[in-house]
C-alpha cells in the first residue's frame, strides 16, 4: 500500500473509531483502493461519453432553432 493510502486509511479507521483486526487490513484494503480506483476510472469514462452525446444533441438542437427562425 502507498504511504498516502495508509495514512489515509489509518486516519479513517481512527475517525469512525474501528479497532484493529488481525492485521492483514493492508492487504484488504490494497484490494478495496485498487477497486475504487478502478470504478473512478469507469465512472469518469461513462461521464465524458455521456457530456459528448448531450453536447452533441445540444448543439443539434441550436442549429435547428437557428435555422427555423432564420426561415421566418
């Protein structure tokens, strides 16, 4: 685990007050940052496809208007 991420880790286990276990958290948490990290990568490539489809309409959608009152 990354020096950050244990302190991270081990300033959130303190906050909420949780004991320590058996002392293989570090290998349970290596897991979970990996996974969060991974589901942050989804997340931000499903946000930057769905931001370029309602550019895309959005923009489609000011062209129409435009052309409309440019014909009357």
């Amino acid at each position: 685990m990354k020096p950050h991420s244990r302190k991270l880790y081990q300033l959130v286990r303190a906050k909420l007050h949780l004991g320590e276990r058996d002392g293989s958290y570090e290998e349970e948490s290596h897991i979970s940052v990996d996974f969060v990290i991974r589901a942050f990568e989804k997340m931000e490539r499903e946000l930057i496809r769905w931001m370029f489809i309602l550019w895309i309409g959005q923009v489609a959608i000011t062209f129409m208007m435009i052309s409309l009152l440019v014909k009357n």
